[in-house]
C-alpha cells in the first residue's frame, strides 16, 4: 500500500543543510494501523507529510497503492490527494461552517453533487456519532467532538489512506481512548490504513498493529507493536516505554 524507499528530506539553514529525514525504508500494508513513534523533533511530522507530498522529499521514492508520488504533476497529486486523508493535532476545522459543512468541505471542492454530499456527509456522521451535532458549530463542540467531525471529514471521500499526525495530543485520557477505539472501528469498517504519528507509547499500544521508532532523523526499528513494545532493541523505544504514563495515561 505505502512503500518508501531511501527517502531523504532536507532544508537549507541558514549556515548549512538541516537534515530532516535519512534513508527512510518503510513498507506499511493494505489494512495496517501503522505507528509512526518518535520524540519531538526526530523528524515523525516530517515523515508523514511527505507520504502526501505536503513536503517534497529531497530524493528517494514515496510509492501509494503502487504510484510514484515524487514524480507526478501538480494535476495528478491533486487527484492523488483524493486517495489520502489526513487529520491532525488542531482538528483545523472552518469555524464559521456548521458540522455538516465543514465535513462536505472536500466533497465542494471536487465538485460533486449536492444530493451526494449530504447523504454521504449524514452516513459519516452517524459512522462517527455526531449525527444529532450536524447543525452546530465548531465553537459548540468538546475537543473530542471536533476530532470525530475531522475524521469524518478526511474519510467522506472515501480514502484508501487516513494520515493521523498526533491527532490525539491535545485531548485528555478519556477522550483519547475513544477516539482510538473510534478510529480502530473505523479501520475494521472501511478497510482503510492508517499511519498514526504520536510521541506517545499509549497510542500504539491499543491502536497500532505495527510500529516504526524514529529518532535523529533515522528508522531505528520497526515491526510488530507488540514484539517492539515487549522487547525494545534501542535506547530510545526504552526510554518510551519507560516514561509511558508519566505524562498522561491513556
């Protein structure tokens, strides 16, 4: 589904290259819940942006359901992009839009029909239980309401790939673990893989089949969540594990 091959992501500082990503090798499978692990600033955000082309990889290759991201035109990532949702940290939903708009956002700008939009807008709603909250407002819902509207959002056009970047960083425990929960449904229910980026051990924990560790910019292991998780090769899955639920329980 998504194969990243000797990826590399750089800047230009302002005295020298910054190296944002080094020979990134990932296969992630059709169906995975696929964590992306890493302390602030080892370049997870980074990571995840590039699989949707939102940065341009330096070099190496970023494949999606068997095309080649890095080498398409503007016209073909656009359409490319249809295939990829993405929900993030701050939900970054239009607050001047009802519920029901903001999720019928993306459906607006590919042109489909009025009569569509609002019959697959109201069954995504109801798939993530905010079919009686269609009519408010942003400003009227808890953060974990937000969160579901976003999902709902980057899923009514019916993806291949959900991108998740910290989605659930700025919820409290509670909340967080339904939106897990919801989002593991949602994997089960549609079928669609999901690339989870978080800071936090909990997250892959009950969510994530799969997981990958990132630091200073470099894979340092990857497999199953469980078999990481049980027996960490390196010093900093160590260390995640370690402080697990020091700063918030899940």
């Amino acid at each position: 589904m998504i194969e990243i091959s000797h990826l590399y992501k750089e800047y230009q500082g302002d005295l020298h290259k910054i190296q944002a990503l080094e020979d990134i090798n990932l296969t992630i499978d059709q169906g995975d819940i696929f964590g992306i692990i890493g302390m602030s600033g080892a370049g997870k955000s980074t990571l995840i942006r590039c699989m949707n082309l939102l940065e341009k990889p330096t070099s190496g290759s970023m494949r999606v359901d068997g095309q080649e991201m890095t080498t398409l035109t503007d016209a073909q990532l656009r359409d490319a992009r249809k295939q990829i949702g993405m929900i993030f940290q701050g939900f970054n939903l239009l607050m001047q839009r009802t519920v029901l708009d903001n999720v019928a956002f993306p459906l607006e700008l590919s042109g489909t029909p009025k009569e569509e939009i609002r019959r697959r807008c109201l069954e995504m709603l109801e798939l993530v239980g905010l079919q009686d909250k269609a009519g408010a407002y942003p400003s009227q819902l808890s953060g974990g309401q937000k969160q579901r509207v976003a999902i709902a959002r980057a899923l009514v056009t019916h993806p291949k790939v959900l991108l998740c970047d910290e989605a659930t960083s700025a919820l409290d425990s509670l909340t967080t673990r339904s939106i897990l929960e919801l989002l593991k449904n949602l994997n089960q229910l549609l079928g669609v893989t999901m690339v989870v980026i978080t800071h936090e051990i909990s997250v892959v924990r009950n969510l994530c089949n799969k997981t990958a560790v990132i630091d200073s910019s470099h894979i340092v292991e990857q497999g199953l969540t469980s078999e990481i998780l049980s027996n960490p090769s390196v010093d900093i899955t160590r260390d995640l594990v370690a402080f697990e639920g020091v700063v918030r329980p899940c």
